[in-house]
C-alpha cells in the first residue's frame, strides 16, 4: 500500500476553540490562516505545504483566500489547489475554505468590482485553481459603489443556489450598505455567514462604527483581518525593519509607519504583554479574542514559528480592566482610521 503523504495529528482539535458564526450552525476556529500574502508563486510549495499542514494539526480548519491572492494574483488559490490534490483531498470535508471576489482580477469592464458578471466567473475560475467543487464561503471582497447592491446580492443567493458555495459572506462594507445587504441576503433565505474587516488595537473602526454590534444584531460573524496590522503589532519591527520582512517589500506596509510616536506605542504595548507572559504578537491576538463577539481573527504568517507563536495567544485570553485601559491609552495616539 502506498503511504499516504500527509497524515494529520489525530489531536487535531484537542486544543484549537471554535465559535459559533453569529446564528448559524457553523463554528468556526478561533484562528484561521489566511493565504494572501504568503502562498503565493513567490515562495517554495515545501514552505506552503509546511505551514497549511501545520495550521490543520492544530485545529486552524479555515483556510481564507481570494481570487488575487498571491502574488502573482490567482497562485496563492493555484498553491492551494496542488495541496488538495497532494494531501488535503481527504479532509475536505473537515475544512472551511472561503474565496473572494471584488478587486481587480482581470483586463477590462468585467474583472473588478461587483457585477453580477465578475463575481460568477472569478469564482468558476477560483474553483478551477482551487481543484475544488464548491466553496464553503463566497465573499463580495468590497462594497461596489456603482454597482446596484441588489445585484451583487443576488448574484452571491444565486451561487449558493447553484451549489457553488454553501454559505456567503460580506467584506469592507460601510455599515449602511451591509444593514441593506443584509436584510436582502436574509430575505433570500441565504443569510449572512461572516462580515470580514480589518480590526486590531491600532484600527477599531468596525467597533467605533458599529459594523460588530451590525454583525450581532444581523446574526453574522464577525471575522477579523490583519489582526497584528500586519506584523507592527508584533516584535518585528521594535529595532528596526528586518531584510525579510513585509515592511521591507514597502507594497502595503510602509516604513514611514514608524514614527517616533508609533515606536514608543509598540514599546509601550510589548512592555505590558512581557509582564502578561505574552510576544507582542500573542498579546494583540488574545486582545481581539476576549470580546466573545469576535468570531474568529485571520492571521498571515510567513513560518511555522510565527504560527506557533500566533497559537500561544490562546492560552491566557483574560485581561483585567487595567490591562485593557493600558491598551487603550498607550494606542489612542497611534489609531490609524
Ligand atoms: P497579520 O496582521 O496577521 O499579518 C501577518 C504578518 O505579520 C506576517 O506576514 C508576518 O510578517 C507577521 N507576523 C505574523 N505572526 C507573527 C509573529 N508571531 N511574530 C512576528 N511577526 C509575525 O495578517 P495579514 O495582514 O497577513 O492578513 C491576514 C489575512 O486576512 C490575509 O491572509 C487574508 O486572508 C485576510 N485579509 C483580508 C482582507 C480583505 O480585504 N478582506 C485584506 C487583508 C487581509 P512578515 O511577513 O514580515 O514575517
């Protein structure tokens, strides 16, 4: 008998919390790992095997794309599709795989935004990259402001009717154009499974704009993304900008970031979680995952030691109420939306 590849750790959800998605019937990983800047073309299928396999060993069943992750766009989803056919075939049934569409994809009038038109053909094109036959979830990547929002609506029911994706999800909606969508996804009968949007201790619009108690009062997740704004809230950038880093790429995180006032906001920030037992970067995790409204937060990491790290922030979830105004005060000055 030939030996299979990958055989995951049978203590795969010994320690990983799951939570439910608003009021659906999924849970969801508290951590999921998200494919968007680390699984593309540019890095050996080897790493990317690596830490896929050891996101699923510990619990991290959802796996977050889009159909321009990568870079190259497409080849983060291309990546993924190789490891369902090297080794996760078997387990699909155990994973949550999300894709998006809403950015620009492809040349021309009909490979950005939100028709109806784009987001039916990203997402064939996606499941073809992905070697998948449905996803579990479908997002409209951002709010189109010039498309009809019905139509981008019902072009998300009419995936799910087709079988394509079994639930959908909104992501960078202002808070007036989701309460709308909604009500018409609900009126569908294909509710909302998850609201996705950046959220950490520098950025807290989806909570000063009301998107999380939207997403409570609407009966969807909340999902996190960039939840360590994209390695600033961990260790990496306290001396300096290391040579391997995403800052060092200057694409979407800029050295300018690093203003005197920003450094002695992430000093400030790593002092108290060194005193809470915690990195940094456990720290701004454990900080999401304390407000139960929180679904789950998507993390990007660039090696398994940095997921491993990632991992520990669920071990002491709890701050006191001093923590949690320390936190506050020391990242009022540095609030970046
Ligand atoms: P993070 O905020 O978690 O940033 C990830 C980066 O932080 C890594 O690449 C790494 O940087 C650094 N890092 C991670 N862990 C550690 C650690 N323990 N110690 C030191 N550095 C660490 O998330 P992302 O910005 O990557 O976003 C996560 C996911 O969210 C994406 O993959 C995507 O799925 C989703 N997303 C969705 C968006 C949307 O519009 N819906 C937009 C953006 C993201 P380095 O590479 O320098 O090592």
């Amino acid at each position: 008998m030939i030996e299979p590849v990958y055989s995951p750790s049978p203590s795969r959800y010994d320690a990983m919390e799951y939570r439910r998605s608003g009021r659906s019937g999924v849970k969801i990983p508290v951590l999921a790992l998200g494919l968007w800047h680390n699984f593309g073309s540019h890095k050996p299928l080897r790493d990317i095997q690596a830490m896929a396999h050891y996101a699923f060993d510990k619990g991290i069943c959802h796996f977050d794309l889009a159909n321009n992750y990568g870079p190259e766009y497409g080849t983060a989803e291309e990546n993924f599709g190789l490891l369902m056919e090297r080794s996760f075939r078997p387990y699909r049934d155990e994973m949550l795989i999300s894709t998006k569409a809403g950015w620009d994809m492809w040349p021309g009038p009909y490979g950005n935004w939100g028709s109806r038109k784009y987001l039916m053909a990203s997402l064939d094109q996606s499941l073809r990259r992905m070697k998948l036959d449905y996803v579990d979830v479908f997002y409209s990547h951002r709010w189109d402001p010039e498309t009809p929002l019905e139509e981008t609506m019902q072009a998300l029911v009419d995936i799910v009717r087709q079988g394509k994706a079994l639930y959908v999800g909104l992501s960078r909606y202002p808070a007036e154009q989701a309460r709308v969508a909604y009500r018409y996804l609900a009126a569908h009968d294909v509710p909302c499974l998850l609201y996705q949007d950046r959220y950490n201790i520098i950025d807290r619009v989806p909570q000063c704009s009301g998107l999380i108690d939207l997403c409570e009062e609407s009966g969807t997740g909340f999902i996190s993304f960039s939840p360590l704004q994209q390695g600033l809230l961990t260790g990496r950038y306290l001396n300096g900008v290391p040579a391997d880093s995403r800052m060092a790429k200057g694409v979407f995180l800029k050295e300018e970031m690093l203003t005197p006032t920003m450094m002695e906001a992430l000093h400030g920030l790593n002092a108290l979680a060194q005193k809470r037992g915690q990195s940094f970067a456990q720290m701004a995790l454990s900080w999401l995952l304390q407000d139960s409204r929180v679904c789950s937060v998507i993390i990007g990491a660039s090696s398994v030691a940095q997921m491993e790290d990632n991992l520990k922030s669920l071990d002491n979830l709890a701050f006191s109420q001093e923590e949690l105004r320390l936190i506050d005060s020391l990242s009022a000055p540095v609030q970046l939306r």
